[in-house]
C-alpha cells in the first residue's frame, strides 16, 4: 500500500491535504476532488423521487487504521464534531500496539417466508426438508446471475412461531458475493412463495431479507501495551481498569448501552455513509445483535491482560457491507472513498469497519473516563458556533480561542465576541 506522509496533514487546507494524499487517489478521483465533482442531479433523480438537489456533508480521512497488518485511510462522512478527531487519535495509539486484528467468520445473508394457516406443521416442515434440493435450485434460478459469480442460496432451514396463529417462517441462507444482497434475497424468496404455499398447503404472509444478519459477523479486537496510555506504569493501569468498568456499564445497563453503542455508530456511520452503504441496514443489524442476550448491551468489550500490561478490547456484530450494487457505481464520492480505502473487497472493508467501530468506542471511553467528553467536544463546537455567528473563514481561529475562553460558550457569546473582534481590528 502507498506510503504518505501524514506529518501535518490536519493543519493543512484542504488543497494541500489533497495533494498529500494524491498518491492513494487514481487519476479519476484525483480529478473529481480537484473539481468538486458530485452526485449529478439528474442521477440523483434516478435513484430516488420527489429530488430537489443533492446535499453536502463533510468529506474527510482518517489515516493509518493498521488492520491485519495492513495500513488503511479511511474516508469518513459526518457532520459531528470530533469523530474523525478522535477516531484519528485512537487508531494512533492502537497502531503503535500491534493495530486491530480484525476475522470476518462468514458472509452470508438470511431471507425469510413467513407462512400461516398451515393444517399441518409437522407436514409441512417435512415437505420443506424433502424438497431442498429443488427449493434452492428455483431460488437460484430467480437470480442466476449470482450464482454464475460463484454464489446464491447454499441452505434452508425453518423456524416455527409457537402463537394463536403460528408462523412457519423458512429461512434461506444466501451468498451474496460483494452485494449487501437485499434485492437478490428479496427476488429469490419471492420467487419460492408459491412453491412453498403448495408444498405446506399454507399462505404466505411476506418474502424479504432480514436484516439481522447473524451469518455476516465479524470480530475487530486489539491489545494496548499500558506503556501506550500513560507513562506512568499505576496511572496507566488505573485508567485501563476504569475502561473496563465503562465496558461493565454498558454491559448491563441500556441507558448507558445506548449511548456507548451509538458512539461506535459514530464511526461505522461514517464510513458506510462514504461508501455508499445502506448504513440503516448496518444499524437495523447491529442494534438486534446488541440484544442477543435477552437485554440492549454495549456491542464492545474491554478486559486486562494484567500478566502482560495491555487493554484488550474487541467488537462482534453484523457487517454484511458491500463493494458492488445499491447507488454504489453512480456517486462519484463513493467511487473515490473506495479508492482511498485502496478498493478492498467486501470482507476486508467490513474488517475495517469493525476496527473504526472499535477505534471510535475507545476514544469515546478514554475520554469519559478522564476528562469528561465535553471538553474536547467543546473546542470543535466552538468552530460550528463560530461560523454559525457569521465567522468568515479567516476569523474562526480568533473567534474559537476567545470563545473557548469564556464560561457560556453559545452562539450569543459567539456573536458578541465576532462583534468586538471586528470593532477592534477596523479600528
Ligand atoms: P443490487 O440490486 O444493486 O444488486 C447487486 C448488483 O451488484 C447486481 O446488479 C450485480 O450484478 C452487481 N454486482 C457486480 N459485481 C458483483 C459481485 N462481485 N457480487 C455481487 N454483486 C455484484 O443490490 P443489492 O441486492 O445488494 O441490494 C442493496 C440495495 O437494496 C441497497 O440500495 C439497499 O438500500 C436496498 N434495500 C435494502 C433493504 C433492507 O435492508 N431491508 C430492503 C430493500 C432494499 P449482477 O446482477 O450482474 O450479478
């Protein structure tokens, strides 16, 4: 993977960052950063209704996520405040530890027929199991141009929903390759409805994917040496315990699991976002897993290696992303975040995206277990208020520095320091 020299790279502008990372871009990302190019009107018409435009957010990097030992920079799209800051700053640390070892354990994805007003359940669960074969042969035969890719549907199970009026939902376990899937899924269950109701003398109630995608899991864990987190050997260990009693927390508690998850979200979000990646499937996914046990819980966990002197942490959940297929091939930002990414296939960016879910939950944790969050949250708010005062470019350093000064740091403090600052610098 190219080498770039990051020395510097946040105080840049951002015509200097871009030429400091042209060596990761081909000629044609190049050129759709160099002009601005995005999402075309008309395009943007195709892909949904009712357009009035496109819309804008922040494009930014963070660079160097070691993942299986491979350097990655990582497009982010975000409007909040301090997420790239501190996804940057974790994956520093955790680079100098060895960085995230990061297994994809399968790449599956379930689709689901419900069926009810089945006579005989027993009956038709047996026909169900008698005839796999032929069921996946039609299920493959819906959308035959995945299987010519080297997948489609491989299994069928069912599960029964004991109710007043019981469920025969049958489930269908389907590669879909480099896709998220949902339209190949959605085709192939659709297309066994029919059989299904005759083979279970049944009606079916609906055809779709689920998106609790249990068989697209992947695992991102890393170990920090103490010597990482403080010089000082006992601050050091005092601070890993304190993460380990934040990962207790969210652990057992869904108040505080909420709000420990959606950090973590913070930085999965992003990248799906730059990616083109339906990130509502990605949250639908994860947010289920979350509660596996019975109880919403935190998705990551932090425990001590005290024989060795590191933190380990480690997240599981469902990334079933895509590299091909949804609006992935007709936004020329997406085009240009899988570049930076150095184009992976599906699995090493779901490997990458479990790192930055990991990356972001310990800047998140490290710093509300140290100086609170407000802090550094409040020094990048301070550039939002700034500029929501009317701060010209030029002006926000001054206005943050004095505004960051003051006890009550909201836009009408903003304002009146814009307000003196220009007094005092026309006079
Ligand atoms: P597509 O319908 O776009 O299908 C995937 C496309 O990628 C196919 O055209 C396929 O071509 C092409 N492709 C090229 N190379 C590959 C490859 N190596 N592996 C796999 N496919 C390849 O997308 P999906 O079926 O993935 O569906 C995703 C979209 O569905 C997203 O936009 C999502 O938002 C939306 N959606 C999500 C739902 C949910 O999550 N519940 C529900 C409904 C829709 P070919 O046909 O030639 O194989």
């Amino acid at each position: 993977m190219t080498k770039i020299n990051w020395a510097g790279f946040a105080k840049k502008n951002p015509k200097e960052r871009l030429s400091q990372i042209k060596p990761l871009l081909s000629k044609e990302s190049y050129y759709i950063l160099e002009n601005k190019i995005l999402l075309k009107q008309d395009i943007a018409s195709q892909i949904v209704e009712n357009t009035l435009g496109t819309f804008a957010l922040p494009f930014s990097v963070v660079p160097e996520i070691e993942v299986n030992h491979q350097n990655y920079t990582v497009p982010f799209v975000t409007e909040e405040p301090s997420v790239v800051a501190a996804c940057s700053f974790a994956s520093k640390i955790i680079k100098r530890s060895g960085g995230f070892k990061a297994t994809v354990h399968n790449r599956q994805m379930i689709g689901q027929i419900a069926l009810y007003d089945i006579k005989q359940i027993d009956q038709a669960i047996n026909a169900i199991k008698k005839q796999k074969k032929q069921l996946l042969a039609i299920a493959n035969s819906a959308h035959p141009s995945i299987v010519k890719r080297g997948g489609g549907a491989i299994d069928i199970k069912t599960n029964l929903i004991e109710d007043e009026s019981p469920l025969l939902v049958v489930q269908v376990l389907i590669d879909t390759k480099e896709a998220m899937g949902a339209n190949i899924v959605n085709t192939m269950t659709e297309a066994l409805k029919p059989y299904l109701e005759i083979l279970t003398n049944g009606k079916s109630l609906m055809a779709i994917l689920s998106n609790y995608a249990t068989e697209s899991l992947v695992t991102a864990t890393c170990a920090i040496n103490y010597r990482f987190l403080n010089r000082d050997k006992i601050k050091a260990k005092e601070f890993s315990e304190r993460i380990v009693l934040a990962s207790n927390f969210a652990k057992k508690d869904p108040y505080r699991a909420s709000t420990h998850n959606k950090g973590i979200f913070n930085g999965i979000d992003a990248v799906c976002i730059a990616t083109g990646n339906d990130w509502r499937a990605i949250e639908a996914g994860a947010h289920a897993y979350a509660s596996k046990n019975g109880r919403y819980e935190g998705l990551t966990t932090w425990r001590l290696d005290e024989a060795n002197e590191k933190l380990l942490g480690e997240i599981t959940l469902p990334l079933p992303l895509a590299t091909k297929g949804g609006s992935i091939g007709l936004n020329p930002s997406v085009l240009v975040a899988f570049d930076i990414l150095g184009n992976p296939d599906a699995k090493i960016l779901a490997s990458i995206v479990a790192s930055v879910g990991l990356a972001q939950n310990f800047a998140a944790l490290r710093a509300l277990v140290t100086e609170g969050i407000q802090e550094g949250h409040m020094k990048l708010h301070a550039r939002s208020l700034a500029l929501l005062a009317g701060c010209l470019p030029n002006e926000v350093p001054f206005i943050v520095d004095l505004l960051l000064k003051e006890k009550h740091k909201n836009l009408s403090t903003a304002e009146k320091i814009l307000e003196n600052y220009r007094n005092n610098t026309l006079e």
